[in-house]
C-alpha cells in the first residue's frame, strides 16, 4: 500500500491480487471515495525462471535461513523472533539477525544479477505517473 499526499488529495495504492478481494475492497470504498481497479504490471516482463547462485551464502547464514523461514519468521506476521532463533541456534539475537542480513543480501544481489544477466531488468513497476495539476 502507498499513500501520497498532494495538499489536499490522498492518493492511496493498494495492490491486491485475488479477483474476490479486489471486488470486495471496491464496493467497501466505492461510496466514500472515487475507486477504480486498473491492469496488474505486465508480468511477462519478468523473468519466470532464474538461475541464482547461492554458493556466497556461508553454511551458517544457511542454517539460520532455514530455521527462521521455518518457524515463520518471514511470515506475516512472524510467527516467531530472533530471540527465539537465537536460542534455537545457540547463538546470541544479534549474530542471528546479522546472519539473516547477511544471506538476505546475499540472495537478493544474486537475483538482481540473475535479473539484469537475463535481459528482464526493464520491469514495470505498476506505479502511474500523477496527472500534472497546475
């Protein structure tokens, strides 16, 4: 969801995926405010499928990745903390959180990579442009 506020006006975006809850949120606010629905980003534009490689990812910043997304800390909302990782992984809250940034950052350059080497770099982002008010 974004929010941008123009004097006045508020502009708020939300994405949502599910026909069903689309329809839904507009006929909740469609009376209150001007709702539209508008065409999702061309996702063809985006690769399907990338070859990522993960070897930079150290064993134990591996080994804290799979505890946490297994005991839901990625989900939302988490299903756990890093103080309950710590413990899990005997290892004090910091060093797990410094971990986890650590393999997050890793992966996410090696998919940005993985992005611009296939040429999909170029993605939409759904956002549109304001109308110019003067």
């Amino acid at each position: 969801m974004r929010n941008d506020t123009d004097g006045n006006r508020i502009r708020v975006t939300v994405t949502v995926t599910e026909d069903d809850s689309i329809e839904q949120l507009v006929d909740c606010v469609e009376d209150v405010v001007d709702a539209r629905i508008v065409d999702a980003p061309d996702s063809s534009r985006r690769p399907t499928t990338l070859r990522i490689d993960v070897r930079d990812v150290t064993p134990k910043q591996w080994e804290a990745l799979e505890v946490a997304f297994e005991q839901g800390y990625f989900d939302c909302p988490r299903e756990t903390d890093l103080e309950t990782l710590a413990a899990r992984l005997s290892i004090s809250k910091s060093a797990v959180s410094q971990r986890l940034r650590a393999a997050e950052s890793t992966l996410l350059r090696a998919i940005v990579e993985a992005t611009r080497a296939s040429g999909s770099h170029d993605v939409d982002t759904g956002v549109e442009p304001e109308p110019e008010t003067r």
